[in-house]
C-alpha cells in the first residue's frame, strides 16, 4: 500500500507507468491494438517529449513516497501478469500534482 501526498497521486501513477515501460511489464500489443496515444504516453513518462523522465527518483520528491517502494510496487510480481492503477480523484485540480499528457 502508497500512501502518497494528498493531491500527488498522478506523479506516483506516472511513476509506476515509468517502471512498468523501462521493465518492460507492460502488454506492448494490448496498448498498440487499443490504447490511442499510448506511444505519446510512453514518450512522456520515459522523458523523451520533455526531458524529464518520470521516474521513481522524480516521484519521490513530489508525492514524499521512497523511489525503493515505488519501483517495488511497480516491478511487483503480480503486475508481470496483470494488474491495473486507479485514481479515484481528478488530481488535475491540484496544483502539487503532475498533470498528465
């Protein structure tokens, strides 16, 4: 269980989403049969469109969550199968939070 800062849920779903790529856990097929702009996604969260790669280090000094448990959850063995990460509040509204792409 993350216990993130209110407000910084997207930054620590970034984060996760960065994991999952770079470890290569996620369903590359599933994204390119039904995920518009999943590529775009991928370039956001990896760093490319921006230069700031939204990884586990950058979560951490937003949502005050350690990167170690971060990168724990997200290469977690569970997810190597299937897993899913819900935001229940649009974070978007909260100036902390990362805003998605």
């Amino acid at each position: 269980h993350l216990a993130p800062v209110p407000g910084t849920d997207t930054a620590l779903m970034l984060a996760l989403a960065h994991v999952l790529l770079e470890e290569g856990l996620h369903d590359e097929e599933f994204l390119r049969r039904y995920c518009v702009g999943a590529d775009v996604f991928a370039d956001h969260v990896l760093g490319r469109s921006d230069g700031v790669a939204k990884d586990p280090a950058w979560a951490e000094r937003i949502c005050q969550v350690p990167a170690a448990e971060i990168a724990r959850s997200g290469a977690a063995p569970h997810c190597a199968t299937r897993c899913q990460y819900r935001q229940s509040v649009n974070s978007a509204r909260s100036p902390p939070s990362e805003r998605g792409a």
